[in-house]
C-alpha cells in the first residue's frame, strides 16, 4: 500500500526494476499479441498529429503541441497508472512498473529484426532480406544490393542500441517508468514525424530537437563502454573508440552517428552513404575506414556488439545509482552526527 512509495521507489528497487525489465526483453522480446504501451503510444500520436494538423496547420506551433501533449501524457498516465496500481497492492504497482520498463527496451526486438536479414542472406533470398529490412529502417529497401542490405542492417542496430536499450535504461535510473515512458514516447515522435520532408519540415521540428536532446546524454555515456563491449566481442576497441571521437560528430544529427561510428571503427568497415527515402537520395556522410568489405556476418557481430553494450550499459547505470545512494547515505550519517 502507499501511492507515494509507488512513484519514488527506493535506490534498490529501482535497480531490481530495471534489471528485471532487461531481463525479461532479453528472453521474451515484444509478443505481438500482448498489449505494448509503446504501441499504443504511437496510435495516439497519428491521432493527435492528424488533429491539430487540422486545427493549426502543418506548423510549429502545433508542433510543439504534438510533442508537449504526447510526452508529457505520457508521463502522466504512467505515473497516474502506478499510483493507482500502488493503492491497491504495492506488489501490483511493483509488477506494473517492471513492465512499463520492460516495454521500453528493444534489445531482443532489434536481435530479431537483425537476425532475420542476416538468415534471408543465408539463404541467397535478397528479396526476403529487403523485405525485413524494410521493418528495421525508414530508407527505400528495394533496390538495395546485398552490401547495402548489410549497411542498413549494422547501422540501424548500432542507432537503435541507445534508442532502444541505453537511453531508455538511462531516464528509468534517473525517474523510473514515467519518464522512462516518456522518452519512448518522444522517440516514437520523431520517428513518426521527426523527418525533413516538405509535410513534417514544420511540425515535426520540435519532436526532431526534443529527440535530440533526450539523447545527447545516453549517447556519450554510451561512448565510454563501446570499446569495452567491442573487446567482449573479439572486435577491435582500440578502432572502436578512435572512429567514434573522429566521425562520432559527422551527422547532421548531434547522436546518430555516435554509435554507427563506433560500430564501424570496432568491425574495420565503413558505414553510411548514400540512403533512397521515398524515391529522394540523401547523402550521409562516411563512417569508420574501409578497412575490408562489408559482409554478412557483420550483422550477427553488430548485434552481439548491441547486447554487449546494452549489459554493460546496465552494470554502469547500476555501478552509478549504488554509487549514488552510498554517498547519499554517507551524507545522511554525517548530518546525524554532526547535529
């Protein structure tokens, strides 16, 4: 019982939430059958887009209403769903928070897309490795030869290993599922609106800054234990760590590149190019050198590399919130003493 303990959990429960949530993405990923939030969340935001692109037009300001108003839901509706779920049981507030957090990570989801390319190349079928492609990555699919297949591939799962696992883990250590939630919302936003196209230049603006912002943070973090990850891999950290401080800032997106530069640099490939959205070529700047060609069990180490990332990425965030609450406690002794 208690709503408030329900939305400040203690620092050791805060851990066991986020690790359990790991847990349970890394050994059941995201049954479509089963209800997901984020999924939910992404319905919500074309509804809410398709509403005030009718009341205000395509502009900034209605913009910046899409993303205060589906953010900052759903926020709210976390916190007010725990708050409820903590009047009733703790216990059910408890389960409720693992599972909000445990839908906000992707690590499996991402495995499971990766690996489906790398399988249809197995088998000589391009045409089906396009095809699965075309469910991990927003570029046209459908002229790709197999090397870009393999491009596409590692650079979606090096983007999504922050997208996807670290900075949703980061918001959870900071405050829990509500923000946790709150930041796949704006990650839902800027894939769904967050483009340069003529349509969303304007309303999507602020979803595209607010996602940047959100990950400036998670995305350095991330930097420090790449090269550790790359040497858990049999990759190179030394190249891991060189490439993303060279080309880490060559996007035109303040993170994107961080993590494909660092994905680069440990395989010994280059990634980006040029990229086709909606029939347009859009030309993204080199990462990493060519130290040898692409090929197709580069996905398979993308995605080791990925899961390295995400359970270090996990000991850090641990390693900081016990840090943290140890000194916290320190503080706590001293003033008792002192007073």
């Amino acid at each position: 019982m208690g709503g408030s303990r329900t939305c400040e959990p203690k620092m050791s429960e805060t851990i066991f939430r986020i690790a359990a949530a790991f847990a349970l993405d890394f050994a059941a990923g995201d049954p479509r059958w089963m209800p997901h939030p984020v999924r939910l969340i992404g319905r919500v935001i074309a509804a809410l887009e398709e509403t005030l692109a009718r009341l205000l037009g395509r502009t900034r300001l209605a913009g910046l209403c899409l993303a205060g108003i589906a953010v900052g839901g759903a926020y709210m509706a976390t916190w007010a769903a725990l708050l409820a779920a903590g009047t009733i049981d703790r216990r059910l507030a408890l389960g409720l928070s693992v599972y909000f957090l445990y839908t906000s990570f992707a690590a499996r989801d991402l495995d499971r897309h990766a690996t489906r390319v790398y399988f249809a190349l197995e088998k000589n079928d391009l045409a089906g490795a396009r095809e699965n492609l075309a469910l991990m990555v927003g570029r046209d699919t459908g002229g790709l030869s197999e090397k870009e297949v393999i491009r596409a591939a590692t650079e979606s799962t090096a983007e999504g290993t922050v997208d996807g696992v670290l900075a949703p883990m980061f918001f959870a250590a900071v405050g829990g599922a509500p923000l946790a939630m709150a930041y796949k919302a704006a990650n839902t936003l800027d894939s769904a609106v967050g483009h340069r196209s003529e349509k969303y230049l304007r309303i999507g603006w602020a979803s595209a800054r607010l996602d940047d912002a959100l990950n400036y943070i998670p995305a350095r973090l991330a930097r420090i234990f790449y090269p550790a990850a790359a040497l858990v891999c049999g990759l190179s950290a030394g190249g891991c760590w060189r490439i993303s401080v060279r080309d880490g800032a060559k996007s035109p997106s303040p993170n994107a590149a961080i993590s494909e530069a660092a994905l680069a640099g440990a395989l010994g490939i280059r990634l980006g190019g040029t990229n086709v959205y909606g029939g347009v070529p859009e030309e993204r700047p080199h990462l990493g050198d060519p130290l040898r060609e692409p090929e197709r069990r580069d996905i398979r180490r993308a995605v080791l590399w990925m899961y390295a990332s995400s359970a270090l990425g996990l000991l850090f965030m641990m390693g900081i919130m016990i840090g943290t609450g140890f000194l916290m406690n320190m503080g706590a002794v001293r003033t008792i003493f002192s007073g």
